[in-house]
C-alpha cells in the first residue's frame, strides 16, 4: 500500500486531472461508507467505544446507547452524542 504522505504529495502537486480528481473523491466515499456499514454491523448497544470529534479534537469514551443506520448514539460522562458511525472505533 502507497504511504499516504505520497498520495497527498501527488494530489497536492496537481499532477490529477478534474476527472482522475473526482475518481478519487468517489473512493474515499465509498471507503468511507464500508467502514459505516462494518461499524453499524458489528457494534451493539453496551459496547465500549471513542470517537474524537472533528471540531474540537478532543477524544471521548463511551458506551453505545443505540445503533441507528448511519449513525451511533454513545453515551459518555459528559453527554449522549450522536456520532456517525465511521468516526467511532471499538475499545
């Protein structure tokens, strides 16, 4: 597998074509909703898991409240989040 420092590099440097672009923009979409569909799939109601949120950075730990199809409810001392499910990971 290519070290992503390189597919940054390339994508940055603008060797892609609007095209090629937009190939790789579906990728990432379509990686990223497997990953949706293996979490929702796998986690159930009581399991231990954290996310770090996007806005501020900060890591939560929590327990999976409830499963939705897109998105998990976890629950954590400071609050219930409704996190999607691709950012949370199983502790």
């Amino acid at each position: 597998m290519t070290e992503l420092g390189t597919i940054r590099s390339a994508i940055i440097s603008g060797q892609f074509t609007n095209d090629e672009l937009n190939s790789i923009a579906e990728a990432v979409k379509f990686a990223r909703s497997q990953i949706t569909k293996r979490n929702t799939h796998s986690l159930r109601p009581g399991d231990a898991v954290k996310f770090t949120s996007p806005k501020s950075g900060v890591t939560f730990k929590g327990t999976v409240a409830k499963v939705k199809i897109k998105y998990i409810l976890v629950a954590t001392p400071q609050g219930r989040y409704n996190v999607p499910a691709n950012l949370v990971e199983a502790v």
